[in-house]
C-alpha cells in the first residue's frame, strides 16, 4: 500500500483540450491487463521532454530524443509495459521505430511526430507483434477523459495509479493541467524507472517549453529517490496543447505566468512524491531537508547520501532512532571541508544535533516517537551558507527485497 497516497476519482482528473487517450490489453507481457496507451494530440501542440542520464539508455529514448530534434511536431505518443525495450541492441531500434511507423500510418502523420515509450524488464525483446496488433483498439479507445485509465495502464510494479490536475485562470481563461506518472522502484534522479506525463491547455510559446520542463523536472522528479537506481528507461514529457485563448505566454515575468508555472510544478511534484509514497516496500515518506549549504550542489549531496544510505532507510522502516546514520551519511557526503562542530539536526520538531554532538535535552523516546510516523522530516543544518533544498525519499522494508527477488516471476 501507498504511503498516504490514494488513485483519485476519475471525475477530479480532468480533460486537456487538444489531448485524446487510448488504451487497451495488448498482452505484452501478461494477459488481461491494460498495457498499451496512445496520446492523440491536436496539430499545433509544443512537446518538450528530459530523459535519463543513463548512459545504456532503453531504444525508445534513443528514439524520443531523435524526433523531438527533428522539430517536425509531435502529434502522438505510444507506451507500452511490461517490457523495456532496453538492452536489446539493434533490434530493439528496429522494434521502436516499426511500432512509430505503425501508429503514424494508422493516424497519417510523419513516423517523426511519435514519440515510443517503453517500461518494464530489461533486456528481452519487445514483442513487438502484439504492440502493433494492439494499436488498432488504442486508437479507437482514445477519448479526452482516459487520464486515470492511462495511469493505470502505464504500471508496473507500481500498487495505486498516479495522476493530478489543477486548473489557473490565465488572461481571463480557466486554464487545466493535468498529468499522470508511473514508477515504484529503480528510482534515482536524472531522471528519476519513471515515466511522467504533464499535459496544459495553456498557450505558451515552443520556444519556452524544453526550458520549463527541465525546470519542472529539476523541481520534482529529480528531487526524488527509492533505491539510488537511476533507470534505462526514465522520461518526463511536458505537452502544451496552447488551446486555451488567451495572449500567448512568451516570458515568465507576469503574475498569471507565475501562477501557471507554479501550478505546473505543484502537478509535477504532485507526482513525484507520489512516486516515492508507492515506492516498493515503503511504510514511510521522509523529507531530507539540508539548510545553510553554500550552493545547492552541496545540499543536494548531503541530502542524497543521507536519503540514498540502505542503514538510514532500514533504520527508519524499523523506528529504531539510530540516528548517528544519518550524521555518518552527513559526513561521508563529499564536503571536504565540512565543519562537524555547526551541525544541527532535527527530526520533525525533535532537536537531536547541536553544535555537532547530541543535543542535551534530546530523549531517544522522543526521536523514536517520530519515527513511528508515516511522514517524516529530516532536517539538517551545515552551517556553512544560505541554501536549503530538499529530497524526498522513502524507507526500506522486508517487501523491497522480495518484490525485486520476484520481479520477473
């Protein structure tokens, strides 16, 4: 079970003009389950996306990426499960690219405006076969309410479906967004194995888009982490349908701009915590939160290691307040210059680190009273700046390793 995390109500997700859905049982892997999605969208949508840093990144990535540079505009979107189409060579290329010719021929656009996702086991061939035999019925299941259906239909070993919305009013029109993202495990950042999809209505310039996905993505998918994995396959993809008839958005320096661009984040980040809520085996959601850093690429290190460390993490799934793991983390993180002396640490409103040392009206009953919690905040204080940033993380239990063990069964 997700950690406070529940599927929606497919009436509270809402429609994106401009963006159609289907979704069908194509059999990839296993029978009687939704498994193949196709995204219509209307001529004149901006698609921008970031994909892993994997450097043995999956065909379809491989794939994404050569189309979105061709600049011929993207009009559909294919993602299977169940297999990633990732360590297969040659063939896997061939396989990606038949399954975009397959789809641009049914809906008569250039095999360069689709764009082939792929999720699931590594290193066995697609089969191809049956995600072409199953376009057909994706394609006539495509409606502008399927968001939650598609959710649900990019799983793996994922419990609950993952989706968001949330409507602005920009110049006078009531603008939606809305998104769906997959992924319970193999979750590290750059990118965090994800798949996310965000979808607005909003008009806003091409030109802006691939920069405000990387901010997005910056913002919330690689704020996250399950297990340090960083996957074959992982990609955000941010659509604007620019349906909504209001002044085209060219820069972000207005008050409406602002607002849509925080509610694009809250969505993204909506997803990405939900991400690490179900991650495999999770009984805890934990904030790393890293104050008085001297840039965010120290923050972000002390917040990884404490947030990526297997005796952390146990530790948490245990409520056990061993908490001298997390100063280890601290300590270990690469800062060469690090002033033990200046830090500080609290768990939620429980003050366990002065000054570097255990803090004298710090009870160990208190910190394991907060660990018994479902949400949980590490705070840690360096002492050394001005910056603060956060990563979102989760605890390791017994079922990790036995979902794992058991993946490919």
């Amino acid at each position: 079970m997700a950690v406070n995390w529940t599927a929606p109500e497919a009436a509270s997700i809402l429609p994106v003009p401009g963006v159609r859905i289907g979704v069908t049982e194509a059999g990839v892997r296993k029978a009687n389950r939704k498994d193949l999605t196709v995204f219509l969208l209307d001529d004149g949508a901006a698609v921008a996306g970031v994909f892993t840093q994997n450097r043995y990144c999956a065909a379809p990535v491989q794939i994404c990426r050569e189309h979105l540079a061709m600049a011929t505009g993207i009009r559909a979107m294919v993602i299977n499960t169940g297999n990633a189409n990732a360590g297969t060579g040659e063939p896997g290329l061939v396989n990606a690219r038949a399954t975009c010719i397959a789809l641009a021929k049914a809906l008569q656009i250039a095999p360069s405006q689709v764009l082939p996702f792929s999720t699931g086991v590594i290193m066995e061939p697609l089969p191809v076969d049956r995600v072409l035999a199953g376009l057909p019925a994706a394609i006539a299941d495509a409606q502008a309410a399927h968001w939650l259906k598609a959710a649900e239909g990019i799983m793996t070993t994922d419990t609950v479906a993952k989706a968001a919305s949330r409507q602005v009013v920009v110049g006078g029109q009531t603008v939606t967004i809305t998104g769906i993202a997959k992924g319970a495990g193999m979750i590290r950042p750059n990118m965090a194995t994800m798949l996310g999809f965000v979808a607005t209505d909003a008009n806003i310039a091409p030109a802006l888009l691939q920069s405000l996905a990387r901010e997005l993505a910056d913002g919330s998918f690689n704020r996250v982490t399950v297990d340090g994995d960083t996957s074959t396959n992982d990609s955000f993809v941010l659509v604007a349908t620019r349906q909504a008839a209001h002044a085209e958005i060219t820069a972000w320096d207005g008050v409406e701009a602002q607002a849509l661009k925080a509610a694009l984040l809250d969505v993204a980040r909506t997803l990405a915590h939900a991400i690490v809520r179900d991650g495999e085996g999770a009984t805890k959601f934990i904030a790393v939160r890293v104050e008085g850093g001297v840039s965010t690429e120290e923050c972000l290190k002390v917040a990884y290691a404490v947030a990526h460390s297997p005796l952390v993490k146990t530790a948490f799934f245990a409520s056990d307040p061993n908490l001298g793991r997390i100063l280890a983390a601290v300590g270990y993180a690469g800062i060469t210059d690090l002033d033990q002396g200046k830090i500080e640490l609290h768990l939620d409103d429980v003050h366990v680190v002065t000054q570097g040392g255990r803090n004298p009206g710090y009870r160990e009953e208190d910190g394991a009273r907060v660990m018994k919690q479902s949400e949980i905040t590490i705070r840690i204080g360096l002492g050394r700046g001005s910056v603060t940033d956060t990563v979102w993380t989760c605890d390791f239990s017994h079922d990790y390793v036995t979902i794992n063990a058991d993946y490919r069964s």
